[in-house]
C-alpha cells in the first residue's frame, strides 16, 4: 500500500500539482516507508517551494532524527519553531519544541 502511494506521489513531481504539500506528502510517506534518507530529500524540497511550511519542518525533523543525524535534527526543529512562532501556529511551535527538548536530553 506505502509503496503505491509513493509511486503515486512520484509520478506527480515536476507536474502541475507539484509543490510544498505534494513534496511533504512524499516526505512522509518515504518516512512512514522507513527510507529516512530519501524523506529527508523531499521534506527539504518541500520547503523550497514553502520555507514557512510548520509541518514540513517538524517532519524533517523527524526524518533527520532517523537517519541518525541529530544536530541536524534539532536544528530543523528551533527553525521550524521559529516559523511556527511567526505564522502563530502555537501547536507546531509546541511539539517542536517537545522534540527538540527530549533530543537535547537523550544527547546528554
């Protein structure tokens, strides 16, 4: 099923419904896949189309954390608490913050 939403999804990049969501929606479901590297390709790609995309952020988050790069991880969390912030979207601002936090906790 994952695998066939994700040839769904790829089949629509470079169309005209290509954009932020559609990259996102890619981004997770490679990461719901468990391929962490190439979520992480298109949750970055995501937000070139949006840079202010809350949940992309967190995502990519998400996917660097299982791919095993925290410091990157952490640093896509505190940007995407930033944009959160600034667009007052106050329950993306908040997990963010959640998991940033625990990672600086099990880092210690």
């Amino acid at each position: 099923m994952n695998e066939d939403l994700i040839a769904r999804l790829r089949a629509q990049v470079g169309g005209p419904r290509d954009g932020a969501m559609l990259r996102y929606s890619l981004g997770n479901a490679l990461l719901a896949h468990g391929d962490a590297a190439a979520a992480v390709a298109a949750l970055r790609e995501a937000l070139q189309f949006d840079a202010r995309y809350s949940a992309a952020w967190k995502a990519l988050g998400h996917a660097l954390a299982r791919a095993g790069d925290d410091a990157a991880a952490l640093a896509a969390w505190e940007q995407g608490i930033g944009v959160a912030q600034a667009r007052g979207d106050v329950q993306a601002a908040k997990e963010m913050t959640v998991f940033a936090n625990r990672l600086r906790r099990a880092g210690t």
